[in-house]
C-alpha cells in the first residue's frame, strides 16, 4: 500500500505523468514519436518521463514500443479511479461540504451523473428558482425541508386552488410549521395547501438540516451555507431515488401530523 500511495502522489505531482500513463494504457505497444504526438509536453519532458517509468516498473521497452507490465497497469487503473473520484468530489464539494455524513449515508459516487447547481452572488436565488421549477413541473412531491418559503407556499396553494393533479407530502420544523400557521404573510396560503386532500403536512420537533425532495422522478438534494441554500443537486438515479424515499419516511415516522384547525 505504500508503495502504491508513493506511485500515485508521483503521478499526480505532475498532469504530464498522468496524461502519459492514460495515453500508453489506451495506446500499447506505442512508438516514442506516437506518444509525443498525444502528450501535451516536450519531447524531452516525454523521454525523461519514459526513463522515469521504467526504472519505477511501469513500462517496459520493445520493438514495437513502450507497453505497460502489469503493475503499471494495475496503477493505471488505480489512478484513473482516483482523478475520477477527486473530479467529482470537487464538483460535490459545494453540497457535500455542508451536509453531516451522519444523515449522508449516501455514496456519492451514485451522484456521478447529477446535475449540481451552486448559489452566487450574482444568483442567489438560483437554487430556490430550479427548486420551484422542479415542483411546478411535478405531480408527486414527496420532501423533507428546513424551513417554510413564500414563494414555495404560494405555489403550492395556487395549484391546489386551480385543481391541479398535484399530490404532495412534507416534513417541516415544528416552528416553522407554526411561523407557516400565524404569519399573516403566509398563513392564508398555508391553510388552504393544509386543508387539500391531496397534501400531507408533518411537523418535526427538531431542525431539519438538508433538504430531501422526490419530485415525480427526480431526486432534488440541497444543503445550506450560514442558512441560506448553497448547492442543489439533481438526479433520476433509481438507488439515491430509494435512499431519498427512505430518509423521508424516516422523517415522517418520527414527526406529527401538521393540520388546519
């Protein structure tokens, strides 16, 4: 395993080494002039990172060309995973970075065809647009959500006003479950969504720190940065679909129904 870490932190020290490991993995046996055609460097950075490469045993040197033995093919696919797995972290690192692992039990490479969308300055509302895009486009909403929004109530009320098709069951904290009740600036609204047939609401005792939504067949996850939403992400995958379901059931089972008076 050391030996392996040692392999891998030579490569990532420098883009050329890794670029020329993928090109000869792809690529074997492949002539000098070959690889110094695909590599985006030098031709003497390319022959001393050849010498480099064998004498560390990752290729031997043919007739035909430069192959890999076996080992260098083994690390070849060690680092395609890591370069892999370190791309998407970063493009997750806006949500995952503010989401606990203890409620996260998700592995995030399931999120690798997700759509990620980050709040800015110059869009700040960005996540709370695509959030109510996703619920006007939807018929089945299933979620779970740290707080009560305006412009979400109001939506959702408007639809269940003009009959729309549109089933919808919710968990919110219990406080903002009562803001929802007695603000005027929601209450009318709040009431006529709670008095549908087709919407369920729950009230749970504590904060709820990520915001789960199963909006038809899409999965919308969102965490928060100093208590405004941060990152969206946007999936159909089936397994982070079930996981979602779950995590809101979960929820439910320990929340009270929330109801009109």
């Amino acid at each position: 395993m050391e030996r392996l870490t040692e392999d891998v932190q030579f490569l990532v020290q420098s883009p050329n080494r890794g670029e020329l490991l993928c090109v000869l993995a792809t690529e074997a046996p492949c002539d000098r002039y070959d690889i110094e055609a695909e590599v985006d460097a030098t031709r003497r950075t390319v022959v001393r990172n050849l010498n480099e490469f064998t004498e560390r045993g990752y290729v031997t040197e043919t007739e035909a060309g430069y192959r890999l033995t076996a080992f260098g093919a083994f690390l070849a696919d060690v680092y395609d995973e890591f370069t892999t797995d370190t791309a998407l972290a970063d493009r997750l690192g806006p949500f995952l970075e503010h989401v606990s692992a203890n409620l996260f039990d998700l592995d995030p490479r399931l999120l690798a065809d997700a759509d990620v969308l980050t709040a800015s300055e110059a869009s700040p509302y960005a996540i709370l647009d695509r959030t109510l895009e996703l619920r006007r486009q939807s018929s089945r909403i299933r979620e779970i959500a740290p707080a009560v929004e305006k412009k979400s109530v109001e939506q959702l009320a408007e639809r269940v006003r003009n009959g729309e098709d549109v089933e919808m069951l919710t968990v919110i904290p219990a406080r903002a479950a009562e803001e929802a009740t007695t603000n005027p600036d929601y209450r009318d609204d709040h009431l006529a969504a709670l008095r549908a047939d087709t919407v369920e609401m729950h009230a749970y005792p504590e904060r709820i720190p990520l915001f789960v939504g199963v909006l038809d067949d899409t999965v919308a996850l969102s965490s928060a940065k100093d208590g405004r939403p941060n990152a969206l992400v946007t999936t159909t995958n089936p397994t982070v679909r079930e996981w979602a379901e779950e995590t809101i059931a979960d929820f439910v089972d320990r929340a009270r129904p929330h109801a009109a008076e």
